[in-house]
C-alpha cells in the first residue's frame, strides 16, 4: 500500500508541475518579451507566511523609451544561489505587477515537462 501512495503523490505532483508550465507559456505568449540587465541581488524575506528564509532576488534594469531606466525586483528568487551574473542581459515580462523570467521553465530539470497538454503533437 505504501508504494502506491508515493507513486500516487508522485504523479500528482508531475501533473502539477506540467499545469504551472502550461499556464505560464500561455501567460507568457500573450506578453512583451522586455530586455533587462541584472543589477544587484537582495536578501529578502520569501512570500510564504511565518516563514523567515531570506531568498537571493535579482533586481535587473530595464531602459525607458526616453534614455531613462528603471530598477524593478524579478520575481525569480533562489536562496542557495544567484542564477544569474551581474551584468548578464535577459529576457522578461509583465503579468499583473510581477516582472516574470522570460525562460523560467526552459532551465534546468523544468525544460523536459511537456508545454501543452497534448502529448502527441
């Protein structure tokens, strides 16, 4: 019994992680790819309640159309590791007030889930 419920878990948790990537490659084709330039990483508390860990959030910047530029947090936080250099360019977007990593899925183990549902195409 004990195998079938971590199996059971297991695949719940991949049908999951798939959901997440579908919903952010549809949020994603819909949005502005910008580039952006990392800055600086801050230590700052992580979003879950009663939870004290400090996570590495890269903050990029981003050129204005009039010469000017503006420093916004990326919501792409890690805290055992910076992912990115400073100065190295990358690509993001907006969803509501939240600058996304434009390639948040097509890094690492994330790369290999499927991006749509239908398997077969």
């Amino acid at each position: 019994m004990g195998i079938w419920s971590l199996i059971t878990i297991g695949v719940g948790v991949l049908i999951y992680l798939i959901h997440t990537k579908v919903q952010f490659i549809k949020l994603r084709s819909s949005a502005l790819k910008i580039e952006a330039e990392v800055v600086e990483y801050k230590r700052e508390k992580g979003p879950m309640r009663n939870d004290y860990t400090q996570l590495n959030y890269p903050y990029v910047k981003i050129d204005l159309e009039n010469e000017d530029y503006t420093i916004r947090k990326l919501r792409y936080a890690d805290n055992t590791s910076k992912p990115f250099k400073i100065g190295e360019i990358i690509y993001v977007f907006w969803h509501n007030n939240d600058l996304l990593y434009w390639d948040t899925y097509d890094r690492g183990w994330k790369k290999y889930l499927p991006e749509k549902w239908n398997f077969l195409n």
